[in-house]
C-alpha cells in the first residue's frame, strides 16, 4: 500500500504558490472613506484603531495615495455638519458626499467612486430612513428619499451608489429614478443579505450614525436566517442591482458561500468595522500577527467566493503587497 501524501504539494513556497487555488488581487478590494463636513470632526476615529474622519482636501490626498498603490475603488461615508428628522442634508447638491464626490472625481478621474446611500448619517434620531407617527420607519417614504439621494449623488459624479437601507423595493425605484434622469451607467451594489449586526458598533462611533432610540432589528436581517439572505439577493437582482453584498463579513462566510453558489452576479462582502477594531485591538496588543492575520482574512472571504471586498484594511494590504 503506498501513503498518499498531501505534503509533498507543501513544501515549499515555490510549490504551495503553484497549487494555491485563490488569490488576492488588490484591485479587487475597495477602501471605505469616512469624510467630514466640519473640518473640526476630522481626526482619528477612537475604537477604529489607525483608520480617520478626513475633510474633502484630505480625502482626495489619501484617495491619490492607495490609487497609486493600486487601491482604484473607494466608499464614501459622509459625516454633515446638521442633522435633521428628514435628512435633507444627504441629497443636497453641496452635501459633503456630493462634494466629496466632485473632488475626487476632479483629482483622480480613473478612481471608481462609490458612494454609501442611506439617511443615518442625516436623520437626527439616526435611523436609516424617515419615521411614522409610531416612530417607525416609513417603508415607502424613506424609498422615495432614498431615491432622490442616488439622483444626487450621480448628478455629482458618482460611478456607483450603495443602498445600505434594507428597505424594501429600494433597488427597482433608484435604477428607476436614476434611469428616469438618463444615470443609465451609474451603478447599484445592494447591501442585500445586511444583518442586524453588533459588528457595526464602531463605525456608528465613526459616522455619528447610532440610533438615538430601538435599533435597526425592523429593517436589518436577523443574524439566525440564512434562506432569507438568498431571497433578500433574489429580490435585488430581479430589481436591477449589479453587485450584490453581504455584510457582514467574518461571521457570514457561509452566507457568501451560499449566495456564490446560487446567483452568478459579482458579489461584494464588507468587513465591518468591528471586525476591523477586533483585529486592530488584539495585533496593538502584539495578540496577534498583524500582517499574517489580514492575509489570512481577505483571501478567506476570496476563498468563499467574493469578488470584491470591502475592508478597512484595504490600504494597509496594498502597501504590503503593492
Ligand atoms: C449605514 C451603514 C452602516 C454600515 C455601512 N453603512 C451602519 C449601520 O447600518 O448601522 C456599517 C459599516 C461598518 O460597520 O463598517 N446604514
């Protein structure tokens, strides 16, 4: 009887390379970009460990930066100076997203620009949408606002806008809306299969986003439904969206895993700001191995069948690798 013998294909790096079955490319990750309205709420963003709130003139500098380490995709997170109930601050024409945008794209015209479309960053009670008389939030009246904050972000230039409402029917009335003004090449990534998710909680510490009541369990998936992530993906793609998410990332993989298997379009994952901190907090710490743990992480989510991650590490990756 002769052993069978998987170590032969280890031994090297030369012959682990050679039968490596997935691979990382750099331009297949995209760099979240927080940017501030008030230059005074730039700075470093306390539980998201070497990531920043930049002003418009520093966003482009750090955009020009990773584009030339290879990074050419970055999401746009807005923080305004004013909040209201209504969140008219996220579809005005000189809305930090929408300057935000036109710089970028005046600077760095080959950088595909994403922008995050969602109303907590501008609501006063930090909700994704507008509220009933109940305090709910109205389905039908936040896909309307929604709406006209795609139109705006792609009459300033935006190559791609990303629904992370959860809303329901929001995919078909934003391709509708931005097709009615002629936007016909603007792009959609639904965040599809969103979790109502712990994981979030640094990023609402980063985009002043927290609800200042309930949570989001009403329009946020629950972290136990997986059949439901695939028809919440379904229902995105009958309505137009190009890319697909899940989000989050790490504890989802088997979500991703499901979804690659069934639906043949691009599929992004976002790992979240948590994820993020729980890392940073235990390499600071000298817990961990920085460089080997990312490694490790963006070709696990690669391996279980993204083609694009979203990731906070996606700058410090480039640098490394570039
Ligand atoms: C906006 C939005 C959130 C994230 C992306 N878009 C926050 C939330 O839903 O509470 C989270 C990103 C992250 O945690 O890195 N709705």
């Amino acid at each position: 009887m002769i052993v069978l013998r998987p170590r032969r294909l280890r031994r090297s790096d030369v012959v682990r390379a050679l039968v490596r079955e997935h691979r990382v490319a750099i331009e297949q990750l995209v760099q979240p970009i927080f940017v501030s309205e008030r230059p005074e709420d730039a700075g470093p963003i306390d539980a998201m460990p070497g990531m920043s709130r930049f002003d418009i003139a520093a966003a482009v500098e750090y955009a020009r930066e990773i584009f030339g380490l290879g990074v050419r995709s970055v999401l746009i997170f807005g923080i305004p100076a004013a909040k209201d109930a209504a969140a008219t601050g996220s579809y005005a024409p000189d809305g930090v997203v929408q300057q935000a945008i036109r710089a970028l794209k005046r600077e760095l015209p080959e950088l595909l620009v994403m922008a995050d479309l969602c109303a907590c960053e501008y609501t006063d009670h930090g909700h994704c949408g507008i509220l009933d008389e109940r305090g709910d939030v109205a389905n039908d009246a936040t896909v309307e606002l929604l709406s006209r904050i795609a139109v705006s972000y792609a009459e300033a230039g935006a190559d791609l806008v990303a629904p992370s409402d959860m809303m329901d029917g929001r995919v078909g009335a934003i391709r509708a809306a931005l097709d009615r003004q002629r936007y016909t090449d603007v792009a959609i990534m639904a965040y599809s299969a969103k979790y109502a998710s712990a994981f979030y909680g640094p990023f609402r510490d980063a985009a002043g986003s927290a609800p200042q009541f309930g949570d989001r369990r009403a329009y946020q998936m629950d972290p136990s439904n997986a059949r439901e992530a695939l028809r919440e993906i379904a229902l995105d793609i009958e309505q137009g969206a190009d890319i697909v998410m899940i989000k989050p990332g790490l504890p989802y993989l088997d979500i991703l895993r499901a979804a690659r298997r069934r639906f043949d379009v691009p599929i992004a994952v976002y790992n979240v700001s948590g994820e993020y901190a729980m890392l940073q907090g235990a390499i600071e710490r000298g817990w961990l191995d920085g460089q080997r743990a990312v490694d490790e992480l963006l070709s696990c989510f690669v391996r279980a069948g993204a083609d694009i991650v979203i990731t906070y590490f996606a700058a410090e990756y480039a640098r490394r690798h570039a």
